[in-house]
C-alpha cells in the first residue's frame, strides 16, 4: 500500500514548496531494482520482530470489541496522533473530528463504526483519528508533504466502471508509460524506491497443501511498524480466524480460517492514481466498503474457499484491489482482481500447466498487463517461485522467496506465511537494525 501525500495528478500543487511539473525525465530512468547498494542496505541492515497477538471476541457488542485492546495500548496513540498530523493538512484532521460521530454511523461501516467508537475509548483519543486510521488508505491521497510520495505504480490506469470482457488485452509498453513520465514530472531527480505488495499461492506437490506468503509495503515508520498486531478472532468460545491488523484499525490486511476446509488471504493495492478522493466521496455516498472491511465480512461469513472466493468478488469496494486466496484443498488458489463494482478477473490455479499452473504471484499490476521496467517485481518473482518448484515448496522455501530481493525490498513493513490445512500462521515486521 503506497503513500501517496501529493494529489490528483496536480505534480505537487498541495506541496509546499510546490513541485516542478516540467518534463525533465533523464535519458535513463533510475531501476531501484538493480541497485545493489540499496538491496544490501535493506537486506542487512532489517532484523524480523513477531507482533504482539491479541484476542477480539465478536460475541460482544461492537462497541466493546476492541476496548480492552485500546487499553492496553493506550501509551502508543501518541503515535497514531502524530502519524495524522504530519500526513494530513490541519484543516482535514479538524474535519474529520467534527464529522466522525457521522461516519461511524456511515452505512459502509455497518457494525465497525460502533467498533471504532469502542477502540477510540480504550485508546483515549478522539474518534476522529481512529475513524481516520480506518480511511487510511484513502486519506493518504489528500496529504501534507512531498517528502513521503511513494513514486510507485500502479499507474492509475484502470477504468472499470464500464468495463467488459472483450477490453481485457495483453498491454504493451505504452499502456504504462505513464508511470516513468509521471513520476520524473513529479520528482524530477528522486529516485524510485519502491515496493507496494506481493503476494503468492502455491500448490505444495507431495502434501497436496497450500502455501500462502504475502509481503506488506506501506513503507510505515518503524514507530508505526511496531503497532502491528496478529488477531485472533472468537465467538465466545469458539476460535474463528487468525489476521494481521494494526493498533486502531478494525479492519485487516490479511488472515487465515484453519482446518480443512480453511483459507487464507491477502489483498494488494491496485489502478491507484489521481482519482482517489473522487472514488471515495462516490463510494461513501452508495455505502461501499474499504477492503480492509470487506475481508473482515468475508472471514466472518466464509465457510470455505469457494464461498470466500465468491464473497470477495461480491459488494461494492471504495478502492480496486487484489484479493490473493488460498484454500486447503489441492489448486486451490486464486487471484481476484476487482474493480470497485465488480470483479474483473478470476486467475485460478491451473493443473495443466506444470510449469506456472500450481502457483499465482501477483504484485500490483493485472496479470495478464505488462509491468513498468522502474518496477518489474513480478519478473524475479516468478523465477524465485520456478526455481524452488511445487515439488520443493514448504513454509521455509516460501519464507525464503518472500524474503528475496525485490519481492522484499525497502517498504517491505510486514511478511507472513499461511497454509490453513495445518493452521500454520508465521508474520513477522521489520525492524531497522540501526
């Protein structure tokens, strides 16, 4: 998930200063992939810390769910103040509490704005900065400062509102060519360092079991790395699903339903660019939900993967993604590309094809599109998969690829394995050996 602070397409006119919109691209665009000063900065200098691991019970009201997790991290919402208040202009914050009693009752929300309310009391900060923690991702596009622009794909491209099948082509360099001059338009001599999301689904041959790994780049300050929590989600006694979330945020980046009929996910950004702030006022108004939200609606109302497979297809998103799903069964394994209305795609496993079928990488751009030179993760991705193959893979090997260059790189905050057969849940954050 990228940190996109300027806005709109405008080349920094909510910066200050603002920045230079002159064509000024140099001759050879800096690759942050083949920088192998900044790949062995990264790759000795970060040391994996294993989140704190709390329970929510979904037997209680909503308000109460998250209060006792609230309290117990009391002394880190400094953090989240401050984390608001560098990102977003004065005026926002300001607005956002005034209107966040509202917005909790925002029919998007449904049960998780009283949850807010709940986690906002345990925390002792107003709810405004916990219901903007819960619109993070679409805040960021309305930010403060040039200095933290991710510069990163995806390009901002897609428009799927009346898509249909027969528009699905394989692209070419010019379908993303926007991603190299736009962002030399915006940073004229800033180099590209990269990374949004990786995640794979891989059909482990001699177990016949799958194996989910997934990285998070939200490129977060250590400080906010350390929020980080694995969830373990109950109804009264009965244990549902294992996520990852983060100190005030009632939704969640990706989690695990074990058992034999289990699955996993994990969702990466996608068509992000200038139209953010329109798509949310848009999707606000017809009651659509942050995907972070819809996953948690999934996990709760998923009985397997196929019906989860269907479930993330379905409801009305604020933002496209990827849903990347694992089952328990053998192939089980899917990419789902949605628009914010519909699906797009369904990329399925494949026993067929033996060399790329048992597997499916996606990073943050359509599978079957080219990727942008400046951020060919897919590339080394696909190669790390195929040189360990089905009949190697294992939770080790897939730690291992997750923990390669590029896939792993600079914004890499969170890494996790899941294999739901074996409820085999491994998430690690990453600390700055300094």
């Amino acid at each position: 998930m990228p940190l996109f602070v300027c806005g709109s397409y405008q080349c920094g006119t909510h910066c200050d200063p603002p920045m230079d919109c002159g064509p000024t691209s140099p001759d050879s665009p800096y690759n942050w992939i083949k920088d192998t000063s900044l790949e062995s900065e990264v790759i000795d200098n970060r040391i994996p810390v294993i989140p704190d691991r709390v329970t929510v019970d979904l037997s209680l009201p909503p308000a109460k769910r998250w209060v006792e997790v609230g309290k117990q991290y009391a002394d880190k919402a400094d953090l989240i103040i401050e984390y608001f208040d560098d990102m977003l202009p004065h005026p926002v914050v300001l607005a956002i509490d005034k209107i966040a009693s509202h917005l909790v009752g925002y029919k998007g929300f449904g049960d998780f704005g009283e949850e807010m309310k709940g986690y906002a009391e345990g925390l002792g900060i107003d709810l405004g900065y916990v219901v903007a923690a819960n619109l993070v991702y679409q805040l960021e596009s309305v930010g403060n400062t040039c200095d933290s622009w991710n510069n990163t794909g995806p390009t901002g491209m897609c428009d799927d509102d009346d898509w249909s099948p027969s528009m699905k082509k394989e692209s070419n360099d010019a379908d993303i060519v926007w991603y190299e001059s736009e962002h030399y338009k915006r940073t004229n001599t800033g180099k590209v360092k990269t990374g949004i999301c990786t995640s794979v689904v891989s059909n482990e041959a001699s177990n016949s079991k799958i194996i989910h790994g997934r990285n998070l780049d939200w490129n977060l300050e250590e400080s906010l790395r350390a929020l980080i929590l694995t969830v373990d989600f109950v109804r009264g006694e009965e244990y549902l699903y294992t996520a990852s979330s983060i100190i005030s945020f009632v939704g969640i980046l990706n989690a695990m339903k074990p058992g034999d009929d289990g699955f996993s996910f994990s969702m990466d950004a996608r068509c992000q660019g200038g139209k953010l702030w329109a798509n949310l006022m848009e999707s606000l108004a017809k009651g659509a939900m942050t995907p972070c939200q819809h996953s948690r609606v999934v996990m709760e109302n998923s009985n397997n993967f196929d019906e989860a497979l269907a479930n993330f297809g379905s409801g009305d998103l604020i933002d496209d993604g990827y849903f990347i799903v694992g089952g328990a069964r053998p192939f089980d394994g899917a990419v789902v590309t949605r628009g914010r209305n519909r699906v797009i795609d369904v990329w399925n496993m494949d026993e067929t094809d033996e060399k790329k079928g048992w597997y499916r990488l996606e990073t943050n751009y359509d599978h079957w599109s080219g990727v942008p030179s400046a951020d060919d993760r897919r590339t080394p991705g696909y190669k790390n998969m195929e040189s360990v193959g089905a009949e190697n893979m294992d939770e080790d090997s897939m730690l291992a690829i997750m923990k390669s260059w590029p896939t792993y790189n600079e914004h890499t905050d969170l890494t996790c394995v899941m294999n739901a057969k074996e409820n085999y849940y491994d998430c690690m954050w990453w600390s700055d050996n300094k």
